[in-house]
C-alpha cells in the first residue's frame, strides 16, 4: 500500500469539491486521472501531494514513500546548466563517492596489520555496497539516457537554464523528476510539449517504472497504453474503474445503464408503494397493510437520481453541395516564412480525393499549420502550385483562433457572418456549442480558450462546406468533447485535412496520414497505429530506457560472462514472467470477489458471503507470495 484516502471531503465556500471519497494506491499501481474542466482533478492531487487543506477524512502515506510531484517549470534552478541540474538529483550518492575516494587514499596510507586499517576497509565495504546498490556507478549513463530520451540529445549539457523555451523547461524538469525515482509520481499533463519520438520514450520508460504512477492526462492514447485503473472526478465524487482509458468507456456506459435501471425499479416501487397507501389507508380492513407500506418507504434507502455524462457540444458538420471527385492538387510546395522567406520543407506533391481524410504530421517546426495556410492561400511566402478541384467550399479552424474578432461580442461574431439568420438562430447554435445565456454577450477577449474555440467550430458548423481544413481541433476540449467531435468528423461525409498530435485522435479519424519531412512527405495508407508500424519511428539509438541501461552495463562490467550465468538470467525473466501474468489473474479475481461481496444478492446469503471473504483473503494472500517473489527477482 502507498496511500490511502479515507472519507476526503473538500470544500471551497458552498461549493463541494470531493465529498467523502474513499481511495487507494497500491505498489506499483498504474492510474489516470480524468473530469470535465473544473471537476477537481487539480484539488485532489493537491491534496495528495501536501496531504493538508481538506475539511474531513484522513490521509495515510505508506512510511518511506516519496512523492515527486510534476508542477509546471518548477523544482528547477533557473542559474543551472542542464547537466548540473540533472546531477544535483543525485547530490548524496556523489557525497558517498567523495567518502569512498577518501577512504581509498587513507587505506593506502595506512599499514595492512593495524587497527585503523581494518575500521577503514570496514566502513568501505559498507559505504561500497550501498554505492552499488543505488546505482551509482550508472549516475552519468542514467542522466544522459534520460535526457536523450526527452529530447535534449541535441542540445549542449552546458546550456543554461534560464535560456530554455517554456516547453524545453518542463520537459526537463519531468527529466529530473524522472531520475529522483520517487515511490509515487505524479504526472499533470506529461505528454504536452512532446514529440512522437520522445513520447513513446517516455511510455517505454514508465512502463518500467518501479514505483506507483498516477497521471492527469487528456491524451487518450497515452491512457490506454500506460495505465491499468481510471479514477473519474465527477460531481464531487470519484469513481474508479479497473482498465485502460477504452475499457472505462465501457464500464462507465454499463454503471450508468444499471444505476438508472436501479433507480428506475424502486421509483416505480416507490410509486406503487404511495398509491396502494393511499388507496387502502382509510379502510379498516386494509389499514394495518396500508400503514406498513408507509413504514417500509420511510425506512427505504433512497437511491439518488444516476449522474448521466456532462453536456457536450453538438457537432454536426453537414454541406449542401458535394465537391468533385478531385478535391486538391499540390504540385512543387516549398513551405516558407517570414520577411526572410526561411525555407521549412518541400518539395512536396500530392493529390486529395474527395472523401479522403488526411492528417499532416511532422517534427515540430516542420511547417504543418504553415501547409494548411499555404493551401488556403494565406501564406504567400510558400512557392508551387495549388489547384482546388470543382466545387470545393472550405472552413478552416485555425489554432489559435486567430481568424476572430476579438473586440466581438459572441454573438456578434457568429452573427456578422450570418447576418441573414434570425437572432434565435444564431443562439440556437451557439447553444449546440454549450455557450449560453449571458456568456453570448462577452467580448471574445475575455472568453476561455476553450470558449473560443467552440465559437470557432459555430461558424464552420454554419459555414456547410464540403472540405474542412483543422489545426489541432481538440486542444482545448475535454475528453468527451473530444469524443463527439471524432463522432461528428467520422460521420462527415466530405473531406478532411488536419493537422494533430491527438494520437487516439490520429487512430481514429484519417484515413491517410501523410509524414512531412525536410526532403518531401511519406504517405501511409491508415491510421496512427498502421504509421508508426511502418514508419520505424524507433530509429537506431532510440532503445527503451532498460535496453540502453543493459547495454551500458554490460559494457561497464562484463554482464553475462558465461553461458551458464546466461541461462540463470533467461530462467529469471521467464520466471518473471510468469509472476507478473499471476498477479494480473489474482488482482481480477480480487476485484471481482469485491463486487460480488458488495452486491445485494450477497447481502442476503451469509453462506455465500463468508466463502467469498475467505476466498478473497486466499488471493490477496497468494498476490503478497508473488509480489514478494517478483520483488526479489527484480533486485537480483
């Protein structure tokens, strides 16, 4: 057990936050943390973190265990090279070093026969074991595999802090926070910021992470692949379901369905219950059966009204004239910007069909957005020829929404384009895009990001073009606003261009991608997925974090010197192995005992109740024998 959550209740003024949660972190524990914006996500992990400032409950941190807590460009010392910061992390190993230098000029100073010498070569054994069981011999091949992988492989380790980009600083504190290994990390939003590259490091690299993970992210692909449990902050509470990001959507669907099922049954109940009383209160016959209803519902446990999903907007991208069949032709782009015309990429060619759905992706700074502009003619730096085919109409969502007035009321924006439509109109489908009441007459500068983007997909609702053109369309949309865009784009029976680093998103939508690069592009026929099989994004030199640690062990210190201590360590891992697919069994029995015993039927039948109890004490017993097990193979 790392930390335990018990009856948490937080307030701010009138206003709930968490009321009386219930939570806990095992070992090694892999969770996402996901709501709606405003939902408490940041006020639970604050409470976690500091373990104060709650109204009621009690918090428990198993002894021992640190937190490392990753906060935007924090925790690093802004007058540090890159290199000094990453060592600073391990500032006592270095002390013991400096104590084993010492002690190695003190012994040889000394004579072999006396007393002092044999306190000196005592004490260096002691300080010497300890040394090489925190690793610290592989201090530099530890900062240098990490900071490689988090994309610093270009940039000099002298660098000075305080010249980094805002995206450079919080990547290299997560660096940092990295090699601290504490025994619960806990990520805010770790994938912002990063490449493809660095982020299937990175997942390679938590996925070998030894201590317990528990990440806020929106990034749905990152979900699925690293985390075994979702915790959902929901209207003041948080629920937890067992499984990745694809599997919560599942379980979610199914709790609501049965929670509204339930509540439906004894309304109903409830109902029938009141008329019966009614009917048969005043007749002497039927009194004493009428009043026992009575009795009976006002010691009934009322069951609330189920929470159903939060409001999304409605996304509905419809056209009232379809394109030919040849949607775009690119012959020759050279992408360029600026008064200097600095070239970024090309010469590129490609054609679009109508129908099509293409995601442009590339390294960052390749020039995906300036492609988009270029198409739509609004980068004339660029160079080549772009040919529209008959009929085509376009919108295009541009990421920072730049294309908007910002001295605009909401409803004045939408309006001015469509001044033809009725006022109920324009609200109407602002409404779709959940911006009502009031909110319709704020100025767009002093909107939300995620607010203006909202009235930025309005006017292409209303626009009904037949080829939608989006830079980074879910940016600044919660998870299930993201999910009924992609329903909306899915259906949308013309032509999509976007570009993304969504990778669910990136899975789901196109149906080309098409990979820009320096020299030209590569166009794959599918999804993320499909790309990254084919693309050998793992270039030579990008091995996970334990291929390159066994790599430079083996180099350092001769690691498998026989063919007997080879097959010891082939029988170690498959034992390994073996241990891991066992706990995964055991932790979905457990989990499903714990059902069974909550559920009502169990209730009712003690027989049944008490064997699943003592069945659930025999798998946690025999989970405790293999994690010991694991543990111990893992540190030999």
């Amino acid at each position: 057990m790392v930390l335990t959550i018990k009856d948490v209740t937080k307030s701010f003024g009138e206003r709930v936050i968490l009321n009386e949660i219930n939570l806990t972190i095992e070992d090694r524990d892999r969770i996402g943390l996901i709501g709606v914006n405003g939902a408490g996500k940041t006020t639970l992990l604050n409470l976690i973190a500091e373990h104060t400032d709650f109204d009621s409950g009690d918090i428990f941190l198993e002894k021992g265990i640190q937190i490392g807590y990753l906060r935007q460009n924090t925790g690093l010392d802004r007058e540090n090279t890159i290199y000094a910061e990453m060592l600073s992390v391990f500032s006592s190993l270095r002390e013991v070093e400096a104590q084993l230098r010492d002690l190695e000029h003190r012994i040889a100073a000394c004579g072999h026969e006396t007393e002092e010498y044999q306190k000196l070569t005592e004490e260096y054994g002691r300080l010497s074991a300890y040394f090489e069981a925190k690793d610290g011999y592989q201090i530099d091949v530890k900062i240098k595999t990490v900071l490689t992988g988090m994309g610093f492989a270009d940039k000099a380790y002298s660098t000075n802090i305080a010249t980094l980009s805002g995206g450079e600083k919080t990547r290299l504190a997560l660096a940092k926070l990295l090699l601290e290994e504490p025994g619960l990390l806990i990520l805010d939003e770790p994938t912002n910021h990063l490449d493809f590259q660095t982020l299937l490091w990175l997942e390679d690299y938590l996925s070998e992470y030894k201590g317990a993970l528990l990440v806020v992210s929106h990034d749905r692909y990152f979900l699925d692949k690293m985390v075994g449990k979702i915790w959902e902050v929901s209207h003041s509470r948080v629920y937890t379901y067992q499984g990745n990001y694809t599997k919560y959507k599942q379980l979610k669907a199914e709790r609501i369905a049965r929670e509204k099922k339930e509540y439906e049954q004894q309304q109903n109940k409830i109902a029938s219950m009141l008329e019966y009383a009614e009917k048969n209160i005043a007749r002497a016959s039927t009194s004493n059966s009428a009043k026992s209803r009575l009795h009976q519902l006002e010691n009934m446990e009322i069951l609330e009204a189920p929470q159903e999903y939060d409001k999304t907007p409605n996304f509905s991208f419809t056209f009232d004239r379809a394109s030919g069949r040849d949607v775009l032709f690119a012959d020759d782009l050279v992408l360029r910007v600026g008064r200097e015309q600095k070239k970024l990429c090309g010469p590129l060619s490609f054609e679009i069909k109508r129908g099509e759905k293409i995601a442009l992706i590339g390294r960052n700074g390749i020039g995906k957005s300036t492609m988009l502009k270029t198409l739509l003619g609004l980068n004339p730096q660029s160079t080549g020829e772009v040919t529209w085919g008959k009929g085509v109409t376009t919108s295009f969502y541009e990421q920072e929404n730049q294309n908007l007035n910002f001295e605009n009321t909401v409803l004045e924006e939408l309006w001015e384009r469509f001044p033809n439509l009725p006022e109920f109109k324009v609200r109407s489908i602002l409404g779709q895009m959940l911006i009502t009441g009031e909110n319709v007459y704020k100025k767009i500068n002093v909107i939300s990001g995620g607010e203006r983007a909202r009235l930025s997909f309005a006017i292409m609702v209303s626009e009904h073009s037949n080829t939608l053109l989006f830079d980074e369309p879910t940016n600044h949309l919660d998870l299930a606003s993201k999910e009924a865009l992609e329903k909306a784009l899915r259906e949308f029976e013309g032509t999509l261009i976007f570009v993304s680093h969504d990778r669910y998103f990136l899975n789901t939508i196109p149906t080309k991608i098409i990979d820009m690069t320096e020299q030209g592009i590569q166009i794959y026929d599918g999804g993320f997925d499909y790309y990254l099989e084919k693309s050998k994004l793992r270039q030579p030199g990008q091995e996970s974090r334990q291929e390159t640690l066994l790599a430079e062990k083996k180099g350092a210190q001769g690691y498998y010197r026989s063919k007997q201590q080879r097959a010891l360590e082939a029988k170690r891992r498959n034992r390994i192995a073996q241990l891991e697919k066992e706990m995964a069994e055991y932790e979905e029995e457990a989990t499903e005992l714990e059902q069974g015993i909550a559920s009502p039927e169990a209730a009712s039948d003690y027989e049944r109740l008490a064997q699943m109890c003592a069945r659930l004490e025999e798998v946690k017993a025999k989970a405790d024998e293999c994690m010991e097990e694991w543990l111990t193979l893992q540190e030999d």
